[in-house]
C-alpha cells in the first residue's frame, strides 16, 4: 500500500540514536543530593529531562507525560495543518514533519513511533527499531482504524467544523497510544479496555479543547 511507503520514509526522519544520546546525557552539572525539587529541576533544565527520567525514577512520571501531551499536541497541529496550512507554524513548530509527505497517515504514525522511543528512554528500557519492533508494530496497526474515522468526520462536516473532531481524535489516539507505552514500560502490562476507552473518551475532550484554542488564535471568529 501507498501509505506503508510513505510510512518508510517518514521513518527515516527518526533516529532512534539521537533519542539514547539524549537520554545518556551527564547529569553532575544539574543535580546536587536529594531530596529534589522534580518540577523546579525540570523547569530550570528541560534539554536534561530526558536523562533526568532515565537515571531518576522521581523524574519519570512527570517526564513521560510532558512527552505524550506534547506530542499528542503536535498531532493534533499536524491534523489541523493537512486541512488549514496556516494555523501551525506561527504557534508551534512540527519541525521534522515537513509537508513532502503526502499521507497524515505516515506522519501521525512515526510521531508516534518517536514518542514510543521517547518513553522507552524516559523508562529506562531499551531504545529501538529492533528492541522496540512489538510496540512500533501495534502503533503501525492501531492507527488506521481512527485516522480512517477522522477523516470521514471532516469531510462529513462543514469547512471549519470538521477541524475539530479530525485533530481531537489525532490527540486522542496518539495520548492513549502514550498511556499505553508507559504503562507497559512501567508496569509491563497493558491498560483494560475499558481504561482505553475512559482514557480516550477524555482525550478526545481535551483534544476538542486544544483544537478550538489553536483556531482561536489564527481565526478569532471561530467558536
């Protein structure tokens, strides 16, 4: 299929290596003993988060889901962008999804896989295609079913109104994706079904919020 190649390279745009670089970083200029201030800490040094999660289970919550918020965020801006090209780029920066990728598919899909990357460092679990290979497998997978609903939503919908349900269920597939990557590497196990779907059903709230506010500032006339 077309988008499995737009998948392969969009890939490439992810490197696994910079993630355990990031995550290896030394620590001896940013902590002193315990106890710690976690949110003071994290505020004052937010290049070292990732390393400060890998090394310090304190850290690793508040890190994992600063991770899944802000790239559940960035889906939902990529969601809006492939419908509304201007609403991005003076709000945030997707950097690495740059518009030669013809799918959303693809790009929701391997941010995706950079957040599952991310987790696994901030968990301090092995980082990798390889080692990863079951996770990225089930993100690849998932992803179809409610990309495919979002899409029909917004063309279902009248111009506009169709933006927020298409970026809040990219919010809400890729959060709850993240949920399920920090529980399995926490925990080792993975969320109930009925977790998934109180988990989403919220997201997808928090999504309709965070779209609403992102048309706001480029289209003050927006609801």
């Amino acid at each position: 299929m077309q988008v499995f190649g737009q998948i392969q390279i969009a890939i490439r745009q992810v490197n696994p290596a910079k993630v355990r670089k990031e995550a290896a970083k030394p620590l001896g200029a940013v902590l002193g003993g315990p106890p710690w201030d976690v949110g003071g800490i994290l505020e004052e040094y937010p290049d070292f988060s990732l390393a400060l999660a890998r090394s310090l289970p304190e850290f690793r919550r508040p890190v994992i889901e600063a991770i899944i918020r802000k790239v559940s965020r960035e889906n939902a801006l990529f969601a809006l962008f492939t419908a509304l090209p201007d609403a991005i780029p003076s709000i945030f920066e997707v950097g690495w999804a740059a518009g030669e990728f013809a799918s959303d598919t693809a790009v929701l899909t391997v941010n995706q896989i950079r957040m599952a990357f991310l987790i696994a460092a901030a968990s301090g679990q092995e980082v990798g295609f390889k080692a990863q290979k079951r996770q990225i497998g089930a993100i690849i997978a998932a992803g179809f079913g409610w990309r495919a609903l979002a899409r029909e939503l917004a063309g279902k919908i009248p111009f506009g109104e169709g933006l927020i349900p298409k970026a809040a269920i990219a919010y809400a597939g890729t959060y709850v994706a993240g949920l399920g990557l920090e529980r399995y590497y926490g925990m080792g196990g993975a969320l109930t079904a009925a977790q998934r779907e109180a988990a989403y059903d919220k997201a997808v709230e928090g999504g309709k919020q965070f779209a609403r506010w992102v048309l706001r500032r480029k289209h003050p006339a927006c609801p």
